[in-house]
C-alpha cells in the first residue's frame, strides 16, 4: 500500500525462464592407436616390409656353457688315420717313380703285392659257416685269391691305353685332385664294429683307383701296369681294413702303426720328395690339432626357446 492508505498494484518481480538447452557437443579427445606388434607368423599379412627387423631379434638365445676342451694328446690320436692315409699314397707315388725311372722291377711289386694278399688272406677272421640253400655251389675259399688278378690281367692292356692320348701335364693334376678326393671322402672312423659299405667309402676308393688308372697309362709295358693297379688294389682297398683292425686296439697300436707306414714312405720316396712329405706329415698331425685346440676358446653353443617347424604333407587323394 501506498501512504496515502490508496491500494498500489505491484509490479512483479521479473521471471527468469531457465530453458534446458541442449549441452554442446564435444569432440571427445584423439587416442592414438598402438603401433602393430610384429609377429613371427607368416600366415598373416602384417604392415612390415619383408626385410624389417624386430627389436627383439636374437633375444631368445641363451648362452649355453661352453663344452670342456679336448686334450691335445686325444686330438693328435684322432689325427693319425689321416696321417697313414697320406703316408699310404706317397708309399703308391714312391712306387710310380721307381717304375717310371726303372729302379723296382714289376714283377718285384706283383711279388710283394701277392705275399701281402695272402697273408691279408690268412690272417682275416672269417664268419661262421651257414647252410646253403641255392641251386649254385657255395664260393670257395680260392675264388677271393684267384679272380681279382686274373680280372686286372686281363684289363692291363686296356686300362694301359686308356688314357695315353693324355697329355702329362693334365694327367698329374688329374690324379692330385682324385687323391683330393680320396683324402676328403675317406672313413677315418676307429669304432669297433663300424661298417664301411658307405656312398662316401665308395666314393673314396673309386677315386683312389681312377687315379692309379689314370698315372698307369704313363708306364712303359703292360706288366708294369698290372703291378700298379694290383698296388693300388691292395693299398686302396685291402689296407684300410687292416689299419681299422690295428686302430681298434688302440691308441699305441695306432701310433705304431702311423710310425710304421711314414718310415716305409720316407724310405721309398726319392730324395727331393722327402721333405714335402715330412712337412705333410707334420702339419697334419702336429699343426692342425694344435690349431683346432687353440681356437677351441671361441667355440660356443646358442639354445633358444624356439618352436621347430613341424612338415605336414597333404596325403594323395
């Protein structure tokens, strides 16, 4: 009311409308997709290029202990079947030369080769008779002494001619790559009971006498290539068999038996053959495993825990 008592209308306060506006929309905030995982798969196509290299190449090797060192003494025993091999061929190259230069007759090398067949023969142990049961007769005991010279007798004069027209200078490297090859595929193994009748044996003693064939055709008469092979024959072929048998009983036997053939090579090689030889010899037996000893410090073995590919194959339908 007013002062004079006259009624006044009021005025109203003003009305605040509180409308509901819609809250703004905001863009939420920009989360960054992770990086792809390279994965060891390769039945997925992954967004690597085919030479990239993970940063954990290689961690999954460990470092295994080393494997104790050998002794010099076991690695020099382990050398001496090669030693004898080598010696073996320079006893073969020694009778070449005195054939060639005339200084060893060749009936005196059949002579020889025949006493050492048949000893070889005597002495070998020999299996257990078992029944015969085929329509042929049994080989006899004389078949082993009788067909091999008689088979080389017979090819003399062609394996004499078989590579005369040759000339000398290819032949001797000819066959220094096929005594390569006889030395590189040889067995060497001293176990007792092991067998022999491998692709790598055969490989080596096929090289062995193509080389002996080979250096044949170089000598004079038919007689002189007969005494060759049936060296080459016996040294190749039979002579192994008995070094095995002598290595089995040993480490001294072994060495006997290396002491043996290098003073039978050192004896029949001419003079100016002797040092490359000994040289040979030496490296072989005394350089090499002191070498392989020494650098047995850096030798380490890696293990990884890695799954090892499993080869399925589909069946034929």
């Amino acid at each position: 009311m007013a002062d004079d008592g006259s009624p006044t209308v009021g005025l109203a306060a003003p009305i605040r409308i509180a409308t509901a506006c819609p809250p703004s929309r905001q863009s939420p905030a920009h989360v960054p997709e992770p990086d792809p995982e390279w994965e060891k798969v390769l039945w997925r196509r992954q967004p690597f290029d085919d030479h990239y290299v993970p940063p954990s190449f290689l961690s999954e090797l460990q470092a295994l202990p080393p494997r104790p060192r050998p002794a010099l003494r076991d690695l020099v025993v382990a050398a001496l079947p090669v030693s004898q091999h080598v010696a073996t061929i320079a006893v073969f190259l020694s009778v070449l030369h005195a054939l060639l230069t005339a200084r060893v007759a060749a009936l005196s090398v059949l002579c020889v080769c025949a006493l050492a067949g048949l000893g070889a023969y005597v002495l070998q142990p020999r299996a257990p008779a078992k029944s015969h049961t085929q329509l042929l007769p049994p080989p006899t005991p004389l078949r082993p002494l009788i067909l091999p010279p008689l088979l080389l007798s017979l090819l003399s004069p062609v394996l004499g001619t078989l590579t005369r027209a040759t000339t000398t200078d290819t032949i001797w490297p000819l066959a220094g790559g096929l005594f390569f090859v006889h030395l590189l595929l040889a067995d060497f193994t001293t176990q007792r009971g092991a067998d022999d009748k491998s692709l790598t044996s055969a490989l080596s003693l096929t090289s062995a006498l193509s080389a002996s064939v080979v250096l044949a055709s170089r000598l004079p008469t038919t007689a002189h290539v007969f005494s060759l092979t049936a060296l080459a024959f016996a040294l190749f072929a039979g002579w192994p068999t008995v070094a095995r048998r002598v290595r089995e009983r040993g480490a001294p036997a072994s060495l006997a038996l290396t002491a043996a053939t290098t003073a039978l090579a050192l004896g029949a090689a001419p003079a100016p053959a002797t040092a490359p030889i000994l040289a040979v010899l030496v490296l072989v037996n005394a350089f090499a495993p002191a070498m392989f000893w020494y650098a047995w410090r850096w030798k380490t073995r890696r293990e990884g825990d890695w799954e090892v590919a499993v080869v399925r194959l589909r069946k034929a339908r």
